[in-house]
C-alpha cells in the first residue's frame, strides 16, 4: 500500500469520479468496517466531516475537514482505512489524503455519525470497587485500563516493567516475592494491577487477589471480631496470586503482620506468586524483621522519577488517551516543568483537557503556564515578585506578533499570508490575522488592507465579518482563536 498527501489544488487533474453517491456509499461501507475497531470518543472526533472527495483509476482521494487531522489519520488510521477499503474493492491500491475545508458546511457530502452510528445502550450495572473471586475470597477490581503494553517504559523503571512481565510470565517463578518500591504517584499500582491483569490472561482460571494493606487489616480485625480467624488464613491460602499494595501500613500492627507472615509462609511453600508494594526498600520499613527477610528473598524493584523523555512519552500517551491534539511544544513544556511524579503530569493535562472541553479553547505554553500558577507549580523562578523587586514591564502586543504567531499555529509562511493565494490553508489564517487585527489592535479597515498587498478595505472589512459570524457556529474554530489570543497575549 502507498499514501501520500496533498493539497485539493494538487488534484486538479483528477480522472471523472464515479457518481457521488457511489463514493458516499463506499465511504459509509468503509466507515461501518472501521467503526468497531477503534474506540468511540476517538471515532467521532476523528472522522467526523470526513469523505471520499474522487478516484482516480486505483486512488481513492480521501476528504479531511481540518489541517490538524492530517497527520493523525496518517500516523494512526491510514493502515486500517486501506485495508477496509480493500475488503470492499480490490482494485484500490492507495488512497491519499487531502484537506478541504469545506466538507464541515456540507453535510450532504459526509456521514452523520451520531446518526448512522448510535452509541449501543449498555446494562447499568451497580459501582462496585470490588469482585467476589470464590466462596469468602473477595478482592479489588483490577482496573482493565492497567495493562503492562501501555505502562511507558524509562530508564527510572525498565527494571520493575521487565520484573512484572517475567512474573506475568511465570507466576510463583524466580522472581517470587516480587517487591516493588517508590514514592507517591510514579506508577507502582499500575504495574501491580497489569500484572495481575497479564497473569489473568494467560491463566484465565486463576485466583488473582490484590488488595492494600489497610483491606488487609480490616479483614484480620473483622475475623478477630467474630472469632473466623482460621476462615481468614484458609480463604488466603488459596489463592494463586497475592498482590499486596502499600505495605508499609502494615507498621505498629502486630497481629495484622503475624497473619500476613504466616499466609506468606504458605504461598511461598507453595510456589503461589507474591506481589508487594511500599514507598520504600524493605530494609527501610518499620515492620518484623522475619517479615523484611522475606521480601527480601526475591525480586526488589524501584519505581523512580521519570526522566525527561519519559513524562513526555508519558504525555503523548496520555493526550492520545483524551483524544487531545495538542502541539508538541505544549507537551514539552509540561514535561520540563513538571518533574515530581506521573499523577501531577496528568493532572497537568487535565487541565488542559477542560481548558479545551469547557472553555473551547486550545491550550498553549502560555495557558499551561497560567494553570500551573495557579496550581502553585509556577515553571519559572518568579524573583521579580519579591520583596524589593520591580514587576516586569509586560511588552504591548503588536501585528508582527499577530501575524507570526499565526504563521506558526497554521503552518503557512507570512509571505503566503501576505500574499494572493486564495488556498482555504492560508486564506483562513490571513482572514483570522485580519480579525485580530481588528478586534484587539483597533487596526482599521483600511489600515489592515494597506499591509495586506494594499487589498481592498472592504475585502478585510468582508473577512472580519464572516469571522464573526463563523465562531458563532464553529466551536473548533471559537477554540483555535482563543488559543491564538492567548499566545499572543491580547486575550480579554
């Protein structure tokens, strides 16, 4: 299979298409083969006011309704949108993608999904935080989002990752007790619960029990309270996998550790697997010494602080995850600022997705950085707001930045904005470009038509208008020239 992409103009000399019709039925054949492939949120965002625009001989030209879905569709869903289109004729051999900016005010041209695609009513079933395994053995629900493939390896945890898979592997193996170690928030539950998960998967029948040390104890002093001690110890025993999280709790509880030190005994005797986890070594953790010596017998693993590039390999994952197209600069600057754990990089990001969700607005360095100030997680060293110290002088904004800063979010050349093209990729920037000008320089009509080429000021004035009235009904459009606003710095 070949692709390529290019512009409409490029497809000037496209061969006669079939009837239009035709190709709409084939897009929404193909679209019916795709549609359970991929998860839903993703579907709908993705191929939403998408289209088979022409072919040509064995070349299907497939319709994107904006630039940013170009090279997402040929990174993630060029090779599954080929091999459904071959399933329903052969003789295609490639298909390219072209932006035409027009599909989104056509919709006899594209497929409504939400209509030809209603979401599949599921049966309500009750939150539980917890599963009955068998007759008294009861443990937390492993989350099915937990999975060893999409836990982003670094040179902070590649020993714990290859620890987990080797278990997975072969559970009660060599690797019996497993113990992983790390502070708050750097992904020791998510290995845990993907290797019960893994473990799961190739022994489908198997007893995997995970619970925290605190269940743990509740469960002893519960059966302490009704006197069922020895159901407590059988019930443990026999189970094929153990994983306990957060052991450290378990200090200044003695009973709860004798209990714990005997089911241990037995698994280990028994060659069932142990999975335990603790914010720090087991020589460092206040419990039995019996109880340290036998964590100490198998596999320890730390869990650390992950590098630069892996919290931005964590992010693009992430991101990917919310369906969340964001500029990479954007990743980066969170991955450099943000340094602590992996819970405040997504906690970061959330952000960002509600400043996308709710406020229609696409974030950028300058809005993550105002977020993470606001979070008391300032990126830069701010002496200027000490005691003793002027504030800086805040730089007015002018049409150069309007016009750069444009350049840059839509990928077009000022030159190109500035000059005759009338391709919709840089006409909608150049008409933007003006409408800022307007609006927040107080540029006038006039003004703006003399560094436009010397256009016409009624050209601008028309541009600006419709603008207008396009946010109205645009969302993407409304969150592209706040994002805009905001790096520019002429947001109101």
């Amino acid at each position: 299979m070949t692709s390529s992409v290019s512009s409409p103009l490029k497809e000037e000399g496209v061969i006669s298409s079939p009837a239009e019709t035709d190709l709409r039925d084939l897009w929404m054949r193909t679209l019916e083969l795709l549609e359970p492939q991929i998860q839903r949120s993703q579907f709908l965002t993705w191929f939403r006011d998408t289209a088979i625009l022409s072919r040509e001989g064995t070349k299907l030209i497939i319709g994107l309704p904006l630039p940013m879905c170009l090279q997402w569709h040929m990174e993630h869903y060029r090779t599954p949108t080929f091999d459904c289109v071959k399933q329903l004729d052969e003789s295609i051999d490639q298909i390219v993608y072209v932006v035409d900016g027009t599909l989104k005010d056509t919709p006899t041209r594209t497929v409504n999904l939400i209509e030809h695609f209603p979401e599949q009513k599921k049966r309500k079933l009750p939150g539980r935080q917890e599963v009955k395994l068998a007759e008294g053995i009861v443990s937390k629900i492993l989350s099915p989002r937990y999975m060893l493939e999409n836990f982003v390896v670094g040179s902070s945890n590649r020993l714990a990752h290859a620890a987990c898979q080797a278990v997975a592997a072969a559970p009660g193996g060599k690797y019996n007790p497993l113990f992983l170690y790390g502070g708050v928030g750097l992904g020791k539950t998510h290995l845990l619960q993907a290797t019960g998960n893994a473990i799961l998967r190739q022994i489908p029948k198997a007893t995997v029990v995970y619970t925290t040390s605190e269940d743990f104890t509740n469960q002893v002093v519960e059966a302490i309270r009704t006197q069922r001690m020895e159901q407590l110890r059988a019930r443990y025993r026999r189970v094929d996998a153990l994983i306990i999280d957060d052991v450290q709790f378990l200090t200044n509880k003695e009973r709860t550790q004798e209990e714990f030190f005997h089911t241990f005994n037995t698994l280990y005797e028994e060659r069932k697997q142990i999975i335990i986890s603790a914010d720090r070594p087991p020589t460092e953790l206040l419990l039995e010494d019996r109880l340290i010596s036998r964590f100490e017998r198998g596999m320890i693993a730390d869990v650390g602080v992950p590098d630069y590039e892996t919290r931005l390999a964590i992010l693009v994952e992430k991101a990917r995850d919310y369906q969340l197209f964001l500029d990479m600069k954007v990743l980066q600057f969170i991955a450099e600022h943000t340094t602590r754990n992996v819970r405040e990089l997504e906690g970061i990001l959330m952000q960002a997705v509600a400043l996308y969700e709710l406020e229609q607005s696409m974030p950028t360095v300058k809005s993550i950085a105002d977020i993470m100030r606001k979070l008391n997680k300032d990126p830069h060293d701010k002496e200027e707001d000490a005691p003793g110290f002027e504030p800086p002088v805040v730089r007015k904004a002018t049409f150069q930045d309007v016009l750069e800063t444009t350049s840059a979010y839509y990928s077009v050349s000022v030159q190109d904005m500035m000059g005759a093209s009338r391709v919709r990729e840089v006409l909608m920037p150049r008409q933007i470009a003006m409408f800022l000008g307007k609006k927040h320089l107080s540029l006038s009509f006039v003004r703006l038509g003399e560094i436009f080429s010397n256009r016409d000021h009624t050209t601008v004035m028309h541009a600006v208008e419709k603008i207008e009235k396009q946010m109205q009904n645009d969302p993407q459009l409304l969150r592209e020239i706040r994002a805009l606003e905001r790096e520019i710095g002429i947001s109101r």
